[in-house]
C-alpha cells in the first residue's frame, strides 16, 4: 500500500514540475525584452549579409572604374543647342528676279534654323560629337523646311597645348579649323551672312581631316576634305596662319585650292571614295577597250580657290572690331569684304554695325551693303536684334527691316 501511495505521489510532482516548466517557457516566450534580443540577433546577421553584397559590388566597380580598356570611363555628355529665327520685311521698288538675286547675295536667310551638338570627353583631353540640324529657310526650296538630321560627326584630339587634329567624316567646313576662333557651336551672328567671316570658311566640303599647330603668337592650321556628290569628287586643301599681334590683335591669313573635278558616268560613289589606277571603257566604233588614267577630268567644270586676309581686335571685354577680305583665285579683281563692329554686352542691350560687298576693280562696286542693329538680352539665353538691312546690288535697292531671335542652351 504504501508502494502505491508513493507511486501516485511521484506522478503528482512529475505532473506538476511539467505545468511549471510549460508555464515558465510561455512566459519566456511573452518577455519583451527576449523578444528584441531575439530580433536583433536577426537583423544583425541580416546586414551582416547586406555588407558582405556591398562590399562585392564596391570591388566590382572599382575593377571598371581603374580599368584601361574603357575609353568613356567617367565621361559625361553635353549638350549646346541654339534655335536662331529671322524675319524681314522686304521693300522693293520692284519684285522681280534681280531684286531677289540681290536679297540672296546678300545673306539675308529668313527661316528658323535649329541646331544640337553632343559631345563627350574622352581620354581626358579629347572630344567626340555629333551635330543634328533642322531648318525652315527660305534658301531651302521646301516651304515646310527639313526635319531633324545628323549634320556632322568629329573626332579632336589635343597633344598638350601645342598641337591637336580634327577628324570630320561628314558634315565639315572649314570655320571648323579656324585656329582664331573655337571650335564650339556658339557664334554671334548679325543680321546676314557678312558677320560670320570669308564666305570660304562656310562652305560644305563632305569629309576633312586637319591639325593646329601653335607656338608662341603663332597658329597654323592645315587640312585636307574630299567632297563627293553623285557622280563627281573633287579634294580641297585648307591653309591658315594666325598671328596673335599686342593689344589683342588677331592677323590671319587664309588659303583654299580646290582641285579639279573627277567626273564619271558609269559609277556612282561614296563621298569618301576616291579610286585610283586605270580604268577601262569600251568606245562605239572600235573593238578593242580604251584604258586611261584615273577618271577622266571635266575641264568645264574646274574648280579655283581663293585667298583671304582677317584682321581682329578686342577693343575692350565686349567690344570687338573684324574685317576681312577675299580674293578668288579664277578672278583676282572680284573681291568680297566686310567690316564688322560689335558691342556682345551680356548686360541689358548691345549693338552692331557691319559695312560689305562685293567690287571688281576701283570703280565697279558690284554689290554694296550696309546693317545695323541692337541686341536686347532677355536672360541669359535669349536674345532678340531687331534692325534694319540695306542693300545694292547692280541696278535693284532693298531696304530690309530685320529681327533676328537667337536662343542657346
């Protein structure tokens, strides 16, 4: 008996210490304080785990970024826009065709003309870019303008301070190797063509390669295009020296030679194409296949270049006195010139002023025209010239009130 009363006695205090400890592990298991020990175990390992990833990434980016293979490393694009309108309003004596030759030879261009450049630094003093164009003037021959195109592509690198090359497979005009002016997007205009400088640094010459060369107070520049347009090529050399005289004088000399025309009827090449070595061509009336050198060149259609003198000074910070003149080499007694005076104030309001034309001879004046205006500056983006243009131009007088809105970014 007494067995048996010890038995139950022992399931009794078996029972009760399970009840204690059930009763103990709940209210472990309820303790705030284990709780937050518990979840900061938890998270502690957790970021633990966020470090060990952060630290993968950070050697991972450090391998790209000390990495040599990658010329664009660290580089970032810009972007340099400008929107330019101009308006005229043309009084004639008589509208008819001379009087519009006039306005043409002028440079009077009414339209919208807008224009994007993107360029990117790379190898740490070099440059790559791309230029977009989109107009509506009134040269254009379409009314509704063109839409937004790739205009040109360049490559410039710079050794130092002394010397830099140009590459420029399409879209290249000379004013880009102008070594008296930069080599940037942003060009302060009058109201026509006669600001910009010698017509030769604006014409269209397809593809150029060049290099500047500076030493001291004087810039040479040297290149060399290649334009091609359906069935005919023809190369163009470019020469310029600038001498940089005291009290901020800018004396260039400028030479363009053209060479002639290679003309061919049966083949249709790239602008960058130029062939060389013997091509056949089988004649009418014979039998047997006549071989001449390269292609053959259209002598109706040689091509002559021309020379020109620049002359620039910086009368003070805004102010700025230009002159040129230009001399074909086909006709040395037609001469273009121009005189420019101009007040770039990026305060409320400038001015300008610009003489030019055209003579053959001391007492031919061809064309002879005359502007003048003032620039009002809303902001630093937005520009507007309102003036007036006069022009005379053989026997036809236009006189032309002009505004001209220019917006750069």
């Amino acid at each position: 008996m007494d067995s048996i009363t010890s038995a139950v006695e022992n399931l009794k205090g078996f029972a009760q210490d399970l009840f204690k400890g059930r009763k103990s592990s709940s209210s472990y298991s309820r303790n705030p304080i284990e709780i937050l020990k518990r979840l900061q175990r938890e998270s502690f390992s957790d970021l633990m785990k966020l470090r060990d990833r952060q630290d993968k990434v950070e050697r991972l980016l450090t391998f790209y970024k000390t990495s040599k293979g990658n010329p664009f490393q660290e580089s970032s694009t810009h972007l340099r826009a400008e929107v330019d309108l101009l308006g005229a309003v043309l009084l004639m004596s008589k509208v008819d065709e001379e009087h519009w030759d006039g306005v043409g030879r002028a440079g009077i261009r009414t339209g919208v003309d807008s224009r994007f450049r993107f360029q990117t630094t790379v190898r740490d003093n070099d440059s790559v870019g791309v230029e977009f164009v989109a107009n509506q003037k009134s040269d254009n021959g379409d009314p509704f303008g063109t839409s937004l195109s790739l205009s040109k592509l360049f490559y410039k690198a710079n050794a130092g301070d002394w010397f830099s090359a140009t590459a420029i497979p399409f879209g290249a005009q000379f004013r880009d190797f102008d070594a008296a002016s930069d080599f940037s997007l942003k060009e302060e205009k009058g109201l026509t063509d006669l600001s910009l400088g010698p017509p030769l640094l604006h014409q269209h010459n397809g593809g150029a390669i060049g290099v500047t060369v500076r030493k001291s107070n004087i810039i040479a520049s040297l290149a060399q295009s290649v334009c091609g347009m359906r069935y005919e090529h023809w190369l163009s050399t470019f020469g310029q020296v600038v001498c940089q005289l005291p009290m901020g004088i800018k004396l260039s000399f400028l030479g363009l030679h053209r060479g002639p025309k290679l003309a061919s009827s049966n083949a249709r090449l790239g602008a960058l194409a130029i062939p060389i070595g013997r091509v056949s061509r089988r004649v009418e009336d014979a039998d047997r296949p006549v071989e001449a050198y390269s292609l053959p060149v259209t002598t109706s259609n040689l091509e002559g270049g021309s020379i020109a003198l620049k002359v620039e000074s910086e009368l003070d910070e805004y102010r700025r006195l230009a002159g040129w003149i230009e001399m074909k080499e086909a006709d040395p007694k037609h001469l273009q010139w121009a005189v420019n005076l101009a007040d770039n104030s990026e305060d409320v309001f400038g001015w300008g002023m610009t003489l030019g034309g055209t003579v053959e001879g001391p007492r031919n004046w061809d064309q002879f025209q005359v502007e003048s205006y003032v620039k009002f500056n809303l902001g630093r983006r937005l520009s507007l010239k309102p003036g007036v243009a006069y022009v005379v131009d053989g026997n036809s007088r236009t006189l032309a009130p002009v505004l001209r809105s220019h917006w750069s970014l």
